[in-house]
C-alpha cells in the first residue's frame, strides 16, 4: 500500500421514519402534477362520463341524491355515490379520508382532495354522534358503522370543494329525472318505493302520514313526492339519517296501528257531518280550504274542531227530541 493512499470511508445518513415517509409521498405528488400537467382533462369528457355512469340505471341514479327533513324544511343534495362518480371522472384527482378522532360522543373524520392539475387541495373534517336518544353509546359494530359513514360524508364535502358544482349541476339533475321516471312508470315506482322501505320497516301509513308527502292513498303519491322518497331513502342507506330521524312524530302513534292517517280520519269526519246536517257541513268546511293541501298537523286540528261540530248537532238533536 502506498503511504499517501487516502481510504474514503461512506457517510451514511440515518432518516427517521416519518421523514422517509413524507420524502416519498412528496415525490410522488410532484410525479402525480407533473402527469397532470402532462395529461390535462378535458371538460367534455368529464361531461360525457359522469352523465353516463350516474345514469346507468334508476338504482344508480337514485343513489345520487339525497333529502332531509330538518326544522320543517327538505334539505337536499348529491349524495355521496354522486362524488365518487365525479372523482372519477374528473381525473387528476387525490382524494383520502381517515379517521382522526373516536371521542366519547363523536366521531371525527377528516378528507382530503387534491386537484393535480390547479394545486389545489381542500380539507374537510365531519363529526357523527355515536349515541343513540338516550344518550347510551353505540356498540362496536355500530361506531364503525359511523366512522365509515362520517369517512364518506367528508370526502363528498372535499371532493365538491375541489370539483365545481357548476359543472356537476346537470349531471345532478338528470339523476334526479332519470331516478324519478315518468308518469308511464309512476305506478312502479311507488311500489318500488314501498317495497324498499317495508325492508327498512317503514310502513305505507307512515310514509302517507309524512309531513312532505301528507297523501290519502298511495294512488294519490305523485312524482313530485316519489323524488322526496327517493331521496329520504338514499339518506339513510347512506348512514345519513335514520328512521327516526326521517320519520320522527308518525312511528309508532296512534295513526299508524290503527292503519289511518289523520287526513283520512278527517275526511270520514267530514262525510259524517254532512250526513248529519246537509249543505252546512260545506260551509263550515270552506274555512280549512282544500282537502288536498291538508298536511297531518292540519288535519289533526281539522278532525278535532269536526269531532266538537258533530257532538254539538248530536248534543242539538238529542235536547230537541227530549222536548
């Protein structure tokens, strides 16, 4: 060896693990944007694809939407089905969601979306109660049940975040035709309808009973009201809702064991009346307006107010007969 020989020992860098972990999940966002950038989308395309998979069928389309009943007003808008449809088709996408937090009454949720192409990135974190209406915490089972659902909640959020709505809109839309039919399919529908919520044990008293649909038959349930059912049904397949959520005052009262709304029971009120008094019964009628635009808080003051008018004719006759 000669004296002058230098021996060149390697320098070894030790890198902690999160370190590492966060220099390789960089380096595959910058080859992500720089694919991106490489293969932008088209918005024609995104157009074309989404429409046709949300629409594929009414199953698919139905799942695309959603309503709520909350303090007397519907709340409604695209369902989580609808947002994986649009990430999808969108392209250029990076979208996650985990868990952050399973507290004592909530869980905590939390999505992130990532358009490549703009570098924009939305966060978007959502809570949901693990207790029931007593106040007593769910199971296993049931939490995770609620940590999935509250994982989809906020990915749809961040994913609408990231994706305009403005050109989800139409897709939106046409779901909401194509899940709803049309008059000629009308009559299936509203079986369908029935069908799908006697699984959930929901009973068709207790969906004509609902305030936003307040319907004497099934006969009388229109598109109009078929849209509302679709949606309430989405919500709580989705873990959105429950039944009691969506059906709060009409499950297990009085109406429902015996079969009768209180529209029905109203309008029999009113025949009896009439029979009772003749053309008058119309008159005192006029002041409740039309039967069809009766909701169940109406009709149960309605039947009331006709219940006191018949034991007051009752009451007339019976003194006129005693003289």
């Amino acid at each position: 060896m000669e004296q002058n020989q230098v021996i060149v020992t390697p320098q070894v860098e030790i890198v902690r693990s999160d370190q590492a972990l966060s220099t390789i999940t960089r380096s595959e966002i910058d080859s992500q944007i720089a694919t991106a950038k490489k293969f932008p989308r088209h918005l024609d395309s995104f157009k074309n694809k989404a429409l046709s998979m949300a629409t594929l069928d009414q199953e698919t389309a139905a799942s695309c939407f959603y309503k709520l009943p909350r303090g007397g007003t519907l709340i409604e808008g695209p369902g989580i089905r609808l947002a994986e449809i649009a990430a999808s088709s969108w392209g250029n996408l990076r979208v996650s969601s985990r868990v952050i937090a399973v507290e004592e009454k909530v869980v905590v949720a939390q999505a992130v979306a990532h358009d490549l192409e703009t570098n924009t990135a939305m966060c978007s974190e959502v809570r949901v109660r693990i207790t029931n209406k007593e106040g007593k915490r769910y199971n296993d089972d049931m939490i995770q049940t609620a940590c999935n659902s509250a994982c989809s909640k906020a990915m749809r959020n961040a994913i609408f975040d990231v994706v305009p709505f403005a050109y989800v809109k139409p897709i939106y839309e046409a779901c909401r035709k194509v899940a709803v039919g049309d008059v000629k399919t009308l009559g299936e529908r509203r079986k369908a309808m029935v069908d799908q919520f006697a699984k959930m044990g929901v009973q068709l008293p207790q969906i004509l009973a609902h305030p936003d649909i307040s319907k004497n038959s099934l006969e009388d349930v229109g598109v109009k009201e078929i849209e509302t059912l679709i949606g309430f049904f989405t919500a709580i397949k989705d873990g959105q809702a429950n039944i009691d959520t969506v059906f709060p005052s009409i499950k297990n009262t009085k109406e429902i064991s015996s079969g009768e709304t209180n529209i029905q029971k109203a309008k029999k009120l009113e025949v009896e009346l009439e029979t009772l008094v003749g053309d008058p019964a119309k008159d005192f009628m006029k002041q409740f307006g039309p039967a069809d635009k009766w909701t169940e808080e109406q009709a149960r003051q309605i039947y009331s107010k006709l219940e006191k008018e018949i034991a007051a004719v009752n009451a007339s006759r019976e003194g006129r007969l005693a003289l």
